[in-house]
C-alpha cells in the first residue's frame, strides 16, 4: 500500500511540473520583441571645470541601457521618447532568463520523478 501511495504523490508531481513547463515555454512561443539588457538612470560628472556639475551642482544624467558582451559590460544611451518601450523590452527579457534558468531545474526534478515512477511501476519478472 506504501508503495502505491508513493507512486501516486510522483505522479501528482509529474503532472503539477508538466503544466509548470507548459506555462514557462509558452512565454517564448509570444513574439513580443525583448532586449537584453537593464535600463536605468547614469548620474556622472562631465569632468568640464566650468560646467556646473564640477561646483556642487547636480550631475548630468541620462538613461542608458547596460549589457554585457564578450566580458566587457557595454553602455547605450536610450533615444529619447523611447524609455518606457525599452524598459518594457528589458523587463520581458529578464522573465525569460528567469523562466529559462527555472525550465532547467525543472526538467532536472522531471527526470528524476520520471525515474522514481518507472522505478515504482517496475516488477520482477
């Protein structure tokens, strides 16, 4: 009777992380367009003496997007009236590392449920 109710609670297990994986993989079925990357504000001084940022006055700023390629961490500076679709496009990039560093785990518990049932379902012959 053990054994049944073992094999039962692995296979409400497989079942709940099927529709977990069906749930992350549709996420990259959508074409929304993504970028990588993080958006956000870059307060910096000039370095010009004359400027009034060099005399206690507030640094410039600007909004830039910040990515990293082939080890070195790259700057681009968001156009203007573009922010909140670029921010967009970040945040749903993020989603999809997320879900795709969750599929992974996932399929690594799938596979050893998976083998737990084949395992529970075996008989001698």
């Amino acid at each position: 009777m053990q054994k049944n109710n073992r094999v039962s609670r692995w296979r409400q297990t497989a079942r709940r992380l099927g529709e977990e994986h069906a749930r992350l993989l549709a996420l990259f079925l959508v074409a929304d367009p993504v970028l990588r990357g993080t958006v956000y504000e870059l307060r910096r001084r000039c370095g010009k003496p004359r400027c009034a940022c060099a005399s206690d006055g507030p640094p410039h700023s600007s909004w830039v997007l910040s990515w990293s390629e082939r080890g070195r961490t790259r700057l681009r500076v968001v156009p203007a009236g573009s922010l909140v679709e670029w921010r967009l496009w970040t945040s749903r990039y993020q989603k999809l590392r997320k879900a795709r560093a969750r599929l992974v785990t996932l399929h690594t518990e799938l596979l050893t449920i998976l083998d737990a049932l084949e395992q529970g379902r075996r008989r001698e012959p």
